[in-house]
C-alpha cells in the first residue's frame, strides 16, 4: 500500500439508501447495538461501516453507561460481505481496508465497557468486532474464526493481528490465521477467545445479568480503566504505571468513590451515580 490514499472519512460518506442495517437503542442504562442484515448473516458491506460508526458514536453520546453490541437472525456477524470484493485499484482497496477499521477503533477509544453478545457464528471482521469489545459472551454451539487466508487474504485483517495474538497467545493466534481454521465456543473459552459461554436458552438472561453488573459500576472509574487497559498494551511497564498512578487519583477525588467507600463500610451494595 501506498503512503498516500484517499481519506477514508471521505469515502464513507457516500449517498445511503433509505434502508438502514445498524441501529442504536436506549433503554435506560443500555444502549444496545445492532447490525440488522440478518439475510445475509449480518455481513457488512462498504455502505454499512458508516451506519456502524454512526451508531456507535451515538451510543457514546447516549446516558448509558454499557453498550451492546449484537446481530440480528441466527449470526452475530459474518464479517465483510464478499459479494463487494471485486477488482479495484491498490489506492480503492487502502481507503476500504483503512475503513473497514473505524468501527474497531471505536469501540476502543468509546469510554463506556461494550459487551459482544455472541449468539451466533462470529466470523471474519465479525470476529474483529468481537474482540475489540471489552467482554465477550458466547451461545453453546456457534462458531468463531479469522478465515481470511481461505480467500487468499492475510490473515491479521479487521484487527485479527493485533487482537488474537493477545487474547489467545501467538501460538494459538498463529494457526487460527495460518489455516483459518474456525474454533467452537467451548475451544473459544479454554483459550481466552470469550469470558462466557452458555446454553442458548439461558443466553438472554445471562446477557442481561452481565449487563446489569456492569451498568451499576462507577462510570468515570470504567472509563479510566479502559483507557489504562489498552494504553498498556503498547507501552512499557513504567509508563502503564504512571498512568495507572494519573487515573486512580481523578478516581479517588470524585463521589463514586466516597459513595463506594461508604457502601463498604455500611455492607450494602454501592449505587454509583457517575460524579
């Protein structure tokens, strides 16, 4: 790829049909996420990363305080839609492939935790997706899996090199995108991939008591932890511990500490109101 291409902030912002595949909903302390193209199993095409972004911004400036990200029909999301991978300049391919990873980046810099309600097969940059959110709960039964060498492709599209190398390790990492080979969720939680699987029954009720744990933390504490995570993940161990050391004094000045503190001390549940 060239050092110089065509902004993908510019490509993005093409006519769009009436038809939207992406919404975000409010429900009190949750927004929820959802990629609505259950046809084609959720898979995104060009048009489609703008309506993401879109709703994902709005679920930041939204009051919740935990974000959902989900599909809608039997697949969480199947990654890029292929039907859209047709002969193009190096130049058309940088800006789809940069653009491609602006919901990814979203996601890590949004300053609220965001759960991937893994229902169905997780595929491709679906998977990508997945991984860039901070929790992970998966249904019995579904699939996961980087395929893209299966297409000729690299295997570390859609943030795969830089997310599974630190989630599952380098070793494990390395045959999920030298083979493409897709892993059950029983493999997925043995190595790290999610935090949870459960029977597909009892999906929507654990989904909703993850998200009530975590919508009734402190806010400004979340984000700050967030921010610290990922920072860690590119610094050295000196530089992660001064910002640990700037995060945890903003926290201990404001009134969800003092009220975490106080709940403590009394034995009763805290009720954090994000000062």
């Amino acid at each position: 790829m060239t050092e110089q291409s065509a902004d993908p902030r510019v490509e993005r912002h093409v006519e769009r049909h009436v038809e939207r595949h992406v919404e975000c909903r409010v429900d009190g302390p949750v927004a929820t996420v959802t990629i609505d193209r259950p046809e084609q199993l959720n898979a995104i095409t060009i048009e489609m990363v703008g309506e993401l972004v879109d709703a994902l911004r709005e679920a930041e400036r939204s009051p919740a305080r935990v974000v959902v990200l989900t599909g809608a029909g039997k697949a969480f999301c199947a990654g890029a839609d292929v039907a859209e991978m047709k002969d193009r300049t190096a130049g058309e391919w940088e800006s789809i492939v940069r653009l491609y990873l602006e919901p990814v980046r979203e996601i890590v810099s949004m300053g609220k935790p965001v759960i991937a309600a893994l229902h169905g097969d997780t595929v491709g940059g679906g998977l990508g997706l997945a991984m860039a959110c901070d929790l992970r709960i998966a249904a019995e039964g579904i699939r996961l899996g980087s395929p893209f060498i299966k297409l000729g492709l690299a295997g570390c599209d859609m943030a795969a090199g830089w997310f599974l190398p630190r989630l599952v390790g380098l070793g494990a990492a390395s045959e999920m995108m030298f083979t493409g080979r897709m892993v059950t969720s029983g493999e997925a939680l043995d190595m790290g991939l999610v935090h949870r699987v459960v029977a597909v029954e009892a999906f929507d009720g654990e989904l909703g008591r993850w998200v009530d744990r975590v919508a009734a933390g402190p806010p400004l504490a979340h984000r700050w932890t967030k921010r610290a995570i990922h920072r860690s993940l590119g610094t050295n161990m000196d530089s992660e511990f001064e910002f640990e050391i700037f995060a945890q004094v903003q926290c201990l000045q404001t009134a969800d500490h003092r009220e975490g503190v106080a709940a403590f001390r009394e034995r009763r549940q805290p009720e954090f109101r994000g000062g």
